[in-house]
C-alpha cells in the first residue's frame, strides 16, 4: 500500500482514538481528518484506516458512501454545493445549478459532483444547507451564500475567476 501519514497527522489520530473505549468508534473522526487533510478518501485511505482501527476496509468503505460529507475524488479548488431541498427547489435552485454547469461547461444532467478540466471548480446538488428562509442557497466551500439567483452567481463566479 503506498499510502503515508505524516508524523504529526499520525499524533493527532492516536489523540482522537484515545477519546473513546473501542478504536473503531474514532472512524469518523478520522475520516473528517484525512478528508481535510488529503482533500478526499481514496481507497488506500480507507484501507489505512482500517488496518489502523483493526478493522475490514469495509468497514470504513460503508460509512464514506451512506456519508454525504465524505468524497472519494478530488474536488476542485472552488466546491459550490447548491441545495436541492424543496424550498430551495421551489426558488429555483435546479436553474441555479444548471446555470453554474452551462457557464463552468459541465454536463447539467449528471448525477453527483462534477469538476471542471482545470481542477479550479466543483459543481454539485446536496441536502439542505440549512437556511430554508433564505432559498435558494449554495455553499461555495464553507461560504454561504443566500437568495442567489444567475446575477449573484455570475458575480460568484467572478470573484473566483479573475481575468
């Protein structure tokens, strides 16, 4: 397996695991941890991460997928999450979405994450953001973003792309 964890990454994961009686109860901790630190979970994170907790990478496997917060690929610079939830939905979130695909060139058909062939954007439909009051909402990396129609977005889009 050619997969390494730094020295310091490595500390910090033993401190998680000795918070709790059985090591496997730190697996989604750690995996937020890995996640942050490696932008995504690839399988030889996965399997790493069983082998640490004694565990099938299975195991592991099953909680990356049921998780919607937890990616298997690399994501781009700028990740824009639009909720697809009914309020935002009944505000027009499905022409917010496909208006950041027609503009980014991606595909406003497909199912799940897509990321533009620079790297520099990830466009993707998730679960409520929480603010139903304020529809439709997106988060562009851990910025939320309120009452965005094609004029915020475009403007959005601006301000991560200068000329």
């Amino acid at each position: 397996m050619s997969f390494s964890v730094p020295k310091k990454l490595q500390t910090e994961i033993e401190e998680l695991i000795s918070h709790y009686p059985e090591k496997r109860s730190a697996s989604l901790m750690i995996l937020h941890v890995l996640q942050d630190h490696y932008g995504y979970l690839s399988d030889a994170a996965i399997e790493w991460l069983a082998a640490k907790l004694d565990l099938q990478p299975i195991n592991i496997l099953e909680l990356v997928t049921f998780y919607p917060m937890f990616r298997q690929e690399p994501i781009g610079k700028h990740h824009i999450k639009v909720c697809r939830t009914l309020s935002c939905a009944l505000q027009g979130s499905g022409k917010l979405k496909e208006h950041f695909c027609r503009k980014l060139h991606l595909d406003p058909l497909v199912h799940g994450p897509q990321t533009t062939e620079d790297g520099k954007f990830t466009v993707e439909f998730v679960e409520c953001l929480a603010s139903c009051h304020t529809a439709p909402v997106l988060m562009c990396n851990e910025e939320l973003h309120e009452k965005v129609g094609e004029t915020e977005a475009d403007l959005l889009l601006d301000t991560m792309s200068p000329s």
